[in-house]
C-alpha cells in the first residue's frame, strides 16, 4: 500500500524547488534550491521527525538505514550522524553513498586533475582504478557486501562505461 505524503516546504515565501534524493526506511533526504540565487539547503525528514537541516552542500547526497548521510561540505567529503558533521576526505572530494556498515563511496580529484572514485572503508580511502582507456572514475552506490557501482568516463565528451568494483 502506497500513501500519498507531502514534505512542508521549509522556505515558504521564497521560490524554491525540493529535489528528494533518498529514501531509506522512514527519513528522506532531499535538497532545496533557491530560484534566483541563495545558497541550497539540504534536509532530512520523517513523518515522525521534524525537518531537519543539515549543513551538507550540492545534490549528491546519500543516505543509510541508520540516518546517516553522506556528501560535501566546504568541497571536501563529509558524514553527518546524529547531529554531527565530520570531515572524510580531501578537499575536491564528495561522498555519494553510504551503506549500512558505513561503507563510503564518492570521487576525488585525482593527481593530474581528473576524477577518481574512491571507497572509504573504516577510515582506509581506496582508490577506484579505472578499467579502460577512460581515465575518471566515479562510485555512485555500494551495497551490503561492499560491491560499488558507478562509471569510468571522460568528462564533457559524452563517453562511459558502467563499471562495478568487488572488494577483496
């Protein structure tokens, strides 16, 4: 059975837009853009929750099932558990997905510039190596055993390949 629930605009008055980006057990985590300027916001609510804002920045958020999210903050990779906000990676990187071990996957610039998806595993940054000739690479999700989707690619050219790593 699905219901049909609405999340209150938190910016009444202004015009904005909600972008929900993940659903996990009861809390979604979303974003709010300002038309017309203004920093965005994003947020995690429940319908037993208040709305909570959260200090992360940009649409690349992700979220367990514990509540714990995941993405950038002052353009380094960070994690926000109950309340916290700490810093996970090096200044360029962002954090996409998180799974419930606390498994951590993103990207980060690279040596030469280019992306580099890395997994942050009790606090150890890996790097995800590329598979072909395409030189960035991005961790997009993980799931419980610790397998990463994503892609290698070449940025502005329209060129990828989905790609999975195994850990081991």
């Amino acid at each position: 059975m699905w219901w049909e629930r609405s999340v209150t605009d938190p910016c009444a008055g202004r015009s904005t837009r909600i972008c929900l980006r993940r659903v996990r057990s009861i809390q979604i985590v979303g974003l709010v853009s300002y038309m017309g300027g203004g920093s965005d916001s994003s947020f995690v609510w429940s319908p037993i929750a208040a709305l909570e804002k959260l200090p992360l920045e940009g649409e690349l958020l992700g979220m367990n099932n514990q509540g714990v999210v995941v993405g950038s903050f002052s353009d380094q990779a960070a994690l926000w558990v109950g309340g916290s906000l700490q810093a996970i990676g090096p200044t360029g990187s962002v954090a996409r997905a998180v799974n419930d071990a606390r498994i951590i996957v993103g990207e980060l610039k690279g040596p030469v510039g280019q992306a580099l998806g890395f997994v942050l595993i009790e606090g150890m940054l890996l790097a995800l190596d590329p598979f072909s000739f395409l030189e960035n690479t991005r961790g997009r999700s993980v799931n419980e055993a610790g397998v990463v989707v994503g892609e290698n690619y070449i940025p502005d050219a329209g060129v990828s390949d989905a790609s999975y790593w195994i850990p081991g």
